[in-house]
C-alpha cells in the first residue's frame, strides 16, 4: 500500500513539474527608470573594460592585485586632470574626466557628455533650487538616456551580450 501511495505521489509530482515546465512564463518585473539606465551603464562600461583587457569588478570576487585595481580604476574613470568642471552655488566645484569607460558609457546614453556633466552635477546637488533651465535640461537627457539606456539593453537580450 505504501508503495502504492509512493507510485502515485511521485506522478503527481511528476506531472506536476512538466505542467509547470510547460506554462507560460510570468514577465519579468520591469526595471525603473533609474535601474534601466544603471543597467545599460553596468553592460557598457563592462564591455569598454573587457576590451582594453580587463575584468570589470564584482562584489564577491577575488581582489585582484593593487596594479590590476589601478588599471581598472583608471580605465573606468580616467586618468590625469579632470576635463570637466562645474563650480556650484555653494562654491564647491564638482570636476570629472571625459576619458574612462564610465564617460564613454554616459556619452553613449546621453549624447552631450559635457552638458549632462553640468546639468546633473547641477541638479543633483542643488534639486529644487538648481536653475529652471537645468532642470529641463536635466529631465530632456535623462529622457535621452532612458531611451538609448532600452536600447542598449534590448540590443543586449538579442546579441546575448
């Protein structure tokens, strides 16, 4: 009897597994706005370090040497004098550089890396009280970026990149 009840347990279960196998899968919870554009960031700016050699960073992977975190560092964020500046209201001046993988990553999403750089440094640390022109600047590239950010992704799903 137990053997009996085994048997059709486990075909139960069986038929089950291969139903559920079968059925249609639910969609994917979509990615915010923020998240997509992180995500098209993460795939290019991994795909700029791959190129030049380099294994973009992870957590919980081993820590690669002090040299090899330099080369990375410097790949991702560039090297030497920052390019750009913007000096804030405040008078703390934000600067970056245009030359790693994490600005080629925004050049690519953004178009106008430089007016970007002014308009989110400006908006970011200002919010409300940044300019009015800023701030539809602001909103006019993020629509920008959110719309290549889909397409870098969607480019991604269909290369298996």
């Amino acid at each position: 009897m137990r053997s009996a009840r085994n048997l059709i347990a486990c075909a139960l279960l069986t038929g089950a597994l291969l139903l559920s196998a079968c059925a249609p899968r639910q969609a994917a919870t979509p990615l915010s706005p923020d998240d997509t554009v992180r995500a098209a960031q993460l795939v290019l700016t991994d795909r700029c370090l791959t190129r030049q050699g380099l294994t973009p960073p992870r957590p919980g992977q081993q820590k690669p040497s002090a040299a090899e975190q330099r080369r990375v560092v410097r790949a991702l964020f560039g090297a030497g004098r920052a390019e750009l500046a913007v000096r804030l209201p405040s008078g703390h001046t934000v600067r970056r550089h245009t030359d790693g993988c994490l600005a080629a990553a925004q050049s690519r999403l953004y178009g106008d890396l430089p007016r970007w750089f002014e308009v989110s440094a400006t908006v970011g640390n200002l919010r409300s009280k940044a300019p009015r022109g800023d701030r539809i600047a602001y909103e006019a590239l993020r629509a920008e970026g959110l719309k290549n950010a889909k397409a870098v992704l969607n480019s991604t799903i269909r290369k298996g990149t």
